[in-house]
C-alpha cells in the first residue's frame, strides 16, 4: 500500500497535467499577470456554472465573506448570526468589522446551522446570516430564506466546503451559494474547486451589491485613482484564475468521485458499533469537500491507531467558536461540544482508490 494522502493534490494534477500546463504558459506569455483574460474568463464561466448573474473573483475566501459584509452597509454594533461550529473566518470578519458576532449552535444530524437557534437569536439588531455549507453538504437555506425576508436580514452564504452541491426542498432550488443575498467560496487548493494558490469568490444575483464588491476590492474604486470609498486590495490571481479555468470543467466529475468514495465508506462503516456516518437530507445533495464521521467512543484512541497504520485524518473542528479565545461567547451549545469530541474525517479526494479504502476501513474494523 502507497502512503495514503489526505488530499492527493499532485494525483489530480497528473491527470490534467497538459491543460494546466498549457493555460500556466499562456498566461507566462501574456505577463497578464494582473486582472488578466483568464480572470473575466473565469468569473464568466463560474457564472454560467452556478447559474447567477454575476461572480467577483477575489484574493480569498475570508476575503470574499469581509466583502460580503461590507457591500451591506451595516453599522458598528450590527448583529451577524454565525454557526458555532465552522472554521474560524466565518466568525472572524464579523468582529474585524466592528459588528457582532451571534453564535449559535448546529443541527446533531447535518452540522450546519439550526434554525430553531437562529429564530431565538434573531433581535432588531441582527442585519445579516451566514449560514455554512459545512463539508460539502448544504445548510437548510430555504428554511432560513422566509425568516430572513420577514425581518429584513441579508442571506451571505459560506460556500467554501460546498461549490458545486445541489439545493432543491420543492420551493427553493440553485446550486450553494445561489440561494441567498451573496454567496462566497474559497479556492483553496483542498477545496473542490481548488487553485495552486489562494483565491475566492463573490456570487450574487443583485446587480447593485455586484458592482459595491467590485469597488470595495479594489481599493473602493469603480474607475483608477477615483476612490469613492475605503476598500480593500483583493484580487483574484491571473495564473490562479487560469488553473480554475481549466478545473471547472472537472468540478462535476470530481464531485462524482468524491461521491462514489463517499459511498463506499458508507457502505463499510456504516453498521460499525459507534460509528455514525454522514447523514444527507432529502433537500441536498453531497459533494464531500469531507467525509466525517462521528465516533462514540474514544476517537482521539482512533485518530492516533489510524495513524500509526500510515492512515491520515483530521478533527474539523476540536473547538467550536464559542470556545475560541477570540470570542468567548455564552449560550447553549450542547451539539457544538458534542461534535467537538466525536468528528473525525477520513481521506477523501478524486484520487482515492478503492484498495486504500479497503485498508482504511479494514483498519476502523480492526479498531473497534
């Protein structure tokens, strides 16, 4: 058995190798390097993907939900309901802005947010929510979309995990980060449309906030050297910008992989003795940036005997929001600290083949 990867960044890139290359070259031989063809190339197809009228390419994820909030015109002091547990840039850019960060706990099925908390946290403060399509599954955005409407409080969708997952409850129906006020992505180079660098997106249907991000990305400028407001400097790389180019057109072939692997752990795992495993609501579908189990006994025992069998895996997260230093916030957050203790994810990429899940899964047997 070859090492096992978490992610198999290099085995994806063989398989494309002459398309990547091509598009790197065309970009070296441009030295468009800055707002490049590439760059509009790529929003316009990403567009065409998702169905929405208008994608902002920026520097970053984080980048892109910092945007987000600042095209909205909140105030100091304005609420931003946020879920407990997701990574730390969904929560982070709320306090960085001076507004509040409200955090509340998830759903014990689907990790995302639970919109029975967000009902409860709702005050005439709360302006905006971000809910986070946490490891590739979708959160209950139509739910949350007719609450939002009758108070007024803008929808920023974390898409980061989820680029490419299906939405449809019967009313409401797009692709992640189509549902709602604006949606954001990471480009990460893990996620499942990753660059060989950093890179993210803004997404939205509103022709006025599409033009405020485009301004507030670049140094809050519409025209060069005429500054209408304080922005920030954050640009999606040409040469990123590129290499996604030539990834969209995998991304639905990645994500069917992904799914096909899903499938098989779930297969084998899922009649284990303390192992739950990734549950899909009828109203979404699953691109598993993650496969994340929960395990009800000793799972950091687990993690350490995965890994002496040359076995990666990761804790996303070991510390809910709430925790974090950073915030400190007081409320009930039973779920959050549950997960905390019981997540593990298992490798999981385009790559993975079915002898290493054979080793992976023989390997949990042998644990339990």
């Amino acid at each position: 058995m070859q090492q096992i990867k978490m992610v198999d960044l290099h085995g994806q890139y063989l398989r494309i190798k002459k398309d990547i290359d091509a598009a790197i070259q065309k970009v070296l031989d441009s030295t468009a390097f800055i707002n490049g063809p590439a760059v509009k190339e790529f929003n316009t197809e990403l567009a065409k993907y998702l169905n929405i009228k208008h994608v902002i390419g920026c520097a970053n994820g984080t980048d892109a939900l910092q945007i987000a909030l600042m095209s909205l015109d909140l105030k100091p002091g304005d609420e931003v309901i946020s879920p407990d547990f997701t990574f730390i840039a969904t929560v982070e850019v709320i306090s960085l802005l001076g507004l509040k960060p409200v955090i509340v706990d998830v759903d014990p099925n689907t990790f995302t947010i639970d919109i029975q908390q967000v009902k409860k946290a709702i005050t005439p403060r709360t302006k905006a929510i971000i809910p986070v399509h946490l490891y590739g599954l979708c959160a209950n955005t139509g739910e949350l979309i007719p609450i939002c409407e009758e108070n007024k409080i803008a929808i920023i969708e974390d898409t980061a995990q989820a680029l490419g997952a299906d939405y449809n409850d019967g009313n409401i129906s797009g692709k992640a980060g189509t549902l709602g006020t604006i949606g954001c992505t990471s480009f990460f180079p893990s996620k499942n449309l990753g660059a060989y660098g950093d890179g993210g997106a803004m997404m939205t249907n509103d022709d006025r906030l599409a033009e405020r991000m485009r301004s507030i990305a670049n140094h809050g400028a519409k025209v060069k050297y005429y500054h209408d407001e304080i922005g920030v400097n954050s640009r999606l790389d040409t040469l990123q910008a590129a290499i996604l180019n030539v990834k969209l057109k995998y991304l639905d072939e990645y994500a069917s992989a992904r799914q096909k692997a899903a499938a098989y752990y779930t297969r084998r795992l899922s009649k284990l003795e303390g192992i739950s495993t990734p549950i899909v609501p009828q109203y979404t579908s699953h691109v598993y940036h993650q496969y994340t189990i929960k395990y009800a006994g000793d799972r950091d025992a687990l993690k350490n005997y995965l890994t002496e069998k040359g076995i990666p895996s990761m804790i996303y997260y070991p510390v809910p929001m709430h925790a974090q230093k950073a915030f400190h916030a007081q409320g009930n957050y039973t779920v959050s600290n549950i997960l905390a203790k019981t997540v593990l994810s298992l490798p999981m990429h385009t790559e993975l083949t079915e002898a290493e899940q054979d080793y992976i899964c023989n390997t949990i047997e042998n644990f339990i």
